[in-house]
C-alpha cells in the first residue's frame, strides 16, 4: 500500500487513482489528508479525492475531466469554471498570506529594531554610568594621594622640626658642657695659683725650718705638701699649723 501512495507521490495523475482499489484510494486521501467517508463507493471516494487534490493544487483541474461521473458537458463546464474560480481563490487567498506574512515580518523588524535601540540607549547609560564611577574613583584616589602627600610632608616637618631642637639642645648642652669645662678649669688654674702661692711660702718655711729641726723633718714635710698638691687635696691640720702658725 505504500508503495502506491509513494508512486502517486512521485506521479500524481487522474488515471493512476481509477485504477486503484477502494482503500488504496482511502489510503492516498489519509496521505495528503483528506477526509473520506469509508460507507461511500469507490465512484464517491475517487470523485471527493480529486476534487480535494485539485483544491490543494495537487493535480490540475483538467484532471477533472479524466473523472466519468458527469454525462453532461455544460455540467462539466461548469465544474471546471467553480474550480478555476475557487483556484483563484487559493491564489488570492495565497497572496493575503504572503501580505500579511510580509506585515508580520515588518512588524517582528520594527519590534527587534526598537528593541536594538533600547538595548543600544541601556548600554549606552551603563557606559556613562561606568564611566562616571570610574571618574569618581580617580578623583578620590587623587584625593587620597594628596591627603597621603600632605600628611607626609606634616610628618617631614614635624621630623625635621624635632631635629633641629634635638640639634639645638645638643649645641646647648655641648655649650653648657664647655662652660663647665672651663670653669673646672680656670678653678684647677685658681687652685694651682692658690698651691704655687703656698709652695713659695712653704719653701720659705723651709729655710726656717732647716735651722729648728733638721733634714729629715725637711724632707717628710716637702713629701706631704707634694702629695697633697697633686691630689689637689686640703693640707692636714698638723702641717697648715706648721706651715701657716697656729690660729688661737
């Protein structure tokens, strides 16, 4: 049966389906779908398959005449005329649907154009979104730079104010130091001139001396003065009394 079907496929002529058998007919219908009444004869069914096939541009509305139902011309005529008219139909019908698939078609592009732009117009105020943050973003890193920048120059100041007074307390103190140094040093020469003075008048003493008590007394003394010169240390009682008299 399917290879009936097929054959009228590839070969769709009138003379083909009279030869055919009643569900062979059946079948060919169920294939381009055409309903058909089962109860009816094989006449019936042939003539309604032809028809739809003519309708569906399948076969051509000469194959009408191939048909042996009508006996009369002008009926035939007739027929032939309806399925022209209804052929012009399809075409006029086919040709709305091209219009109309057209419009659809227009109206699917102005859709996808607007919505193109619309994306275009979204995309556009994300950039200059973007844009603007990534602006802002500068500006306070910038900011940040400079705050960054101003607060090591306030640490720089501060340091290099910090050095010069440690500089200046150190100039003070080197200042301070050498002063005492040299009041250490003129109260040594203060001394020193005091201990010459007491020298000269020891070795006057000593003279004196060398006539009451001898070398030897000489010689202890002039030991003891020495020591005490050198250690820069006070004369004991004994020999300020000696050197000096006795003070009531």
């Amino acid at each position: 049966m399917d290879d009936i079907v097929q054959e009228f496929v590839q070969n769709p002529k009138v003379s083909f389906l009279k030869k055919q058998t009643k569900d062979a007919l059946i079948e060919i219908g169920k294939h381009f779908g055409v309903d058909i009444d089962t109860s009816l004869r094989k006449k019936k069914i042939l003539q309604e398959l032809v028809e739809n096939l003519i309708e569906d541009e399948i076969l051509s509305p000469e194959e009408i005449t191939a048909i042996q139902i009508p006996s009369n011309r002008l009926e035939i005529e007739a027929r032939l005329t309806e399925l022209k008219i209804k052929e012009i139909e399809l075409k006029v019908r086919r040709v709305e649907i091209e219009e109309e698939a057209k419009l659809k078609q227009m109206q699917i592009e102005a859709e996808f154009k607007a919505k193109e732009e619309e994306t275009k117009l979204k995309q556009m105020q994300i950039e200059a979104e973007f844009r603007a943050r990534e602006e802002e973003a500068k500006a306070k890193q910038v900011a940040k730079e400079e705050e960054t920048k101003l607060k090591q120059m306030q640490i720089e100041a501060e340091f290099r104010a910090r050095e010069e007074e440690a500089k200046a307390k150190r100039v003070a103190k080197e200042e301070e130091t050498k002063l005492k140094q040299m009041q250490i040093e003129a109260e040594f020469r203060a001394r020193e001139g005091e201990t010459k003075i007491k020298l000269a008048e020891f070795k006057a003493r000593e003279e004196e001396a060398k006539d009451k008590d001898g070398q030897v007394y000489v010689r202890i003394l002039r030991y003891r003065i020495e020591s005490c010169t050198t250690r820069m240390t006070p004369l004991p009682q004994d020999l300020g009394d000696f050197l000096f008299g006795k003070k009531d």
